[in-house]
C-alpha cells in the first residue's frame, strides 16, 4: 500500500510567522506560543487562530485537488518549498497544523503529531512499528492503560513483551534486550520516566544505547519512545538523550486545565512519518476544537509548570516534616547516594509537580485523609491548574493484581497527588486539617 502521510506543514493562506530569532536574538518557546505559525491577517485580524470547525475544505479547482492529494497520499514527493493543501481534517486542519507547529519547539523536535488521547498517541505509534512475532521491550511501571494495552491487546496481534523495573542507572535494560532478542525480533522500547505514580527513574541514555546495540537486527535497530507525560514538555527533554519517539497525554500538564482529552508524539520526521500514516487510516487525529483549546493552553505552560512546580515543594517539605507522613517519594529529595540520583541530574530539569507519599496506615487512613480535604479535589489525572488526588492501589492502578503493586512500590497507605496553582499556604493547611482529622 501507498503511503498516505497527509502531512501539510501549513497552508499558504494561514502561512504565518514563523520566527525563530530577531536580529540574531534567539526568540524563546513561551514568546513562540503566543504566534508562531499563524498570520491574523489571514483571518480577518483575529489575534486568536480561530476554530476551523470543517470537515472538509474546497479545493479551487479539480487540478488543484488531484496535486493536494498526489503529495498527501505519496504519489509524489514535493517539490522545493511546497506547501501542500488543505483536504479533509482527518487528514489535516489549521488548527492541528499550528499546534504541532507550536508542540515541537519546547523541545526542538523535527515533526509532531496529535491525536484524540494519550493512549491513542501510544496505541497508534506502538502500531505503526510493532509487527507479528515481534518482542516489546518496556519498563515497568507503566501507566494503567499501557499496560493493558501490552498484556492484553498486544498479544492478539503476536507481539509479546519483556519488561524492567524503574530505578537505578538502567542496567536491567541490558538484561530484558537479551532475554527479548533470545525470543525474537526486537520491536521497539518503550519507556516512561518518572514512572506512574512510584516516580522511579529509567536512564534515558542507557535505554537509547540498548536500543543501538541492535542494529544488526534485520530490518535495523529498534526505535526508543518515552512516555514524557510526567515532566514534559519543559522538564525533560528525552529526544536529546537519544530518545526516538516522545509520547504525551496532552491531556495533563499540556492542556493544564483538566478540560480536554489528548495525546501527542514527536520525533524526526523519518520516524513520525509511518505514525502519520497509520493515524490518517486509523482516524485518532484529536479535532479542530480541542487544537484550539490546547493553542490556548499552551500560552500559559510555563507559566503554570513552574507555579506548580514551585508550589509542590513547600507541600512536599511539609508532608515530609508531618508525623502521619511515613515516606515523601518527591524527585526534589533524593539524596546523592541514591540510585536514582545520577539519572535525575543528568535528564530531569526539575521535580515537576506529581508525587505519592505514604502515610502510616493503610487504605483505611488513606481513605479518611482523602475524604477530609476541602480545597484538593479527590480525582484522578494530574496536571491541570487545580490539585488533585487519589489512592492508587485502589484507583489508577486497580487492576494491577496486589502482588505485582507491592512488587512496583504501590501500598495501601499510597497517596498520589498533582499539585496545582493555588496559593501554596491553602494546600498546606488543607493537607494538615485533613491529615489531623485522619
Ligand atoms: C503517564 C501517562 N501516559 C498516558 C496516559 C493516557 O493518557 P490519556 O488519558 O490522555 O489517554 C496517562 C493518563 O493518565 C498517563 O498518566
């Protein structure tokens, strides 16, 4: 079958500004998302990208149409500096178009694609690589619905899985590459880091050179696609420690408003090229709508990451201090010795905003502190600009069977929470009167 990419980087009615420096001056990626991509003078003089609510677009003639859909479709390579057109919004739309644009500057990735959830980002770019009698290669643990989409969906098409646990400097990867080459072709590595809701650390780098001992393999070596979901897109940057493929549930921190559903994947063109492809034929693009509302999120990114991330310390250190409080696992207080130190410092730019704590109790205790909170929602997710927090073992991570959840660190005293922008001193003292109610 023919390649039908679809890919449009931008149609030249909406061709708007794309600068990256002013007089050698090198413009920064929260300036960038304010603009880049998009000409209000193509739009009437909207300041705002306006929502291309269409299903299809007009062609202005029968000559036109056939040359959009020869590139989309790969019948032909385009020319120097064409831009293709505008076809059908399953395939392409102004607003998915600018905010890809917009999605790869944090981390200077060449493509990136959007699709309608996080786990149609993984679903549909794990597809695209993975053929029968392939091996997975992934560690553990992995948020819920990657896992069963590994141990349950997966096997249906051939494809078995090997996985690692998180934590320390990656040497357990070595030994799941060697089990999995044993059983077959290697299909492709799949991480995440920090790891849900445990925060234990995958080295990056250590998963990258796995990834790279096997070129021999027929067909080339395996891609690494890391789940950045936690700390990305401005904590860590997993592309430049020789990732792949990065993975996201837009849904968190990048629509931050905990109002939308999406998922994203970036890389080199050569990789997200196939992706492209099977999420034309798949249909699990995210819709004109929800583009809109992540352009307008992410205006605000930084801004927020950072107020949240500053705002999990102090609950961090408070919880910490707290005499119910039995272990804080936050990124912000590993010690020099532990075995994840050395990957924090080398890939992480901050702790980010997501941890669990464990009090002393179990889910009896864990469930009285979730019911006392006033000011924190009792709700899943993370990300979004209100706290939020929920009990793992009995929640988000249910259907892990109890030997394999205390086998990753989940306990029955395990609280996860997402700390949000509000004022720091509320959070505290509604942790406190509800710790104090326990
Ligand atoms: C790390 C991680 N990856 C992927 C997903 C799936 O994302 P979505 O709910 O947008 O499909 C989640 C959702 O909680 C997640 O936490």
């Amino acid at each position: 079958m023919r390649p039908r990419t679809g890919h449009v980087t931008m149609d030249k009615r909406h061709r708007g500004y794309r600068h990256k420096s002013i007089a050698g001056h090198q413009i920064h990626p929260e300036t960038q998302m304010l603009s880049y991509g998009y000409d209000p003078q193509l739009s009437e003089g909207s300041v705002k990208i306006p929502i291309f609510q269409t299903s299809t677009f007009v062609f202005k003639t029968a000559e036109e149409g056939k040359e959009f859909f020869a590139v989309a479709y790969g019948l032909r390579e385009k020319r120097p500096h064409e831009e293709p057109g505008l076809i059908y919004s399953r395939i392409n739309n102004p607003d998915l178009q600018v905010l890809e644009e917009r999605l790869v500057l944090w981390e200077q990735a060449e493509s990136a694609l959007v699709f309608s959830s996080g786990m149609s980002a993984i679903s549909t770019s794990l597809l695209a690589f993975l053929r029968p009698g392939d091996v997975l290669v992934h560690s553990d643990p992995l948020y819920g619905g990657t896992e069963y989409l590994i141990a349950n969906i997966l096997p249906r098409f051939g494809v078995s899985a090997v996985s690692f646990p998180a934590g320390g400097e990656g040497r357990t990867v070595d030994q799941a590459v060697t089990e999995a080459r044993a059983r077959g072709h290697v299909g492709a590595l799949l991480i995440e880091t920090p790891a849900n809701p445990t925060n234990g650390l995958v080295s990056i780098d250590a998963c990258s050179r796995a990834a790279r001992s096997l070129a021999d393999q027929p067909g080339g070596r395996p891609l690494l696609a890391v789940d950045n979901t936690f700390l990305g897109p401005l904590w860590q940057h997993p592309l430049e420690h020789g990732a792949d493929l990065v993975l996201y549930s837009l849904t968190k921190y990048a629509g931050g408003h905990s109002d939308l559903i999406a998922g994203a994947c970036l890389g080199a063109e050569e990789h997200v090229a196939p992706i492209r492809t099977m999420r034309t034929i798949f249909g699990t693009m995210t819709d004109p709508h929800t583009g809109w509302l992540l352009l307008r999120s992410l205006e605000t990114l930084k801004l927020r990451m950072t107020c949240s991330m500053k705002n999990a310390r102090t609950v961090a250190e408070f919880l910490a201090d707290h005499p119910k409080v039995r272990t804080v696992h936050y990124l912000g207080f590993l010690a020099a010795d532990a075995p994840d130190h050395a990957v924090y410092q080398r890939q992480c730019k901050s702790a980010g905003s997501t941890f669990s704590f464990e009090i002393h109790g179990g889910e009896e205790e864990a469930f009285r502190l979730l019911n006392g909170l006033q000011i924190i929602r009792l709700a899943v997710s993370l990300g979004g600009t209100e706290s939020l927090m929920q009990h793992p073992a009995s929640m988000t991570h249910s259907d892990v069977p109890p030997d394999t959840q205390r086998r990753m660190g989940i306990t029955p005293g395990m609280l996860r929470i997402s700390v949000g922008v509000e004022h720091p001193a509320d959070l505290v003292a509604d942790l406190g009167q509800a710790l104090d109610r326990m």
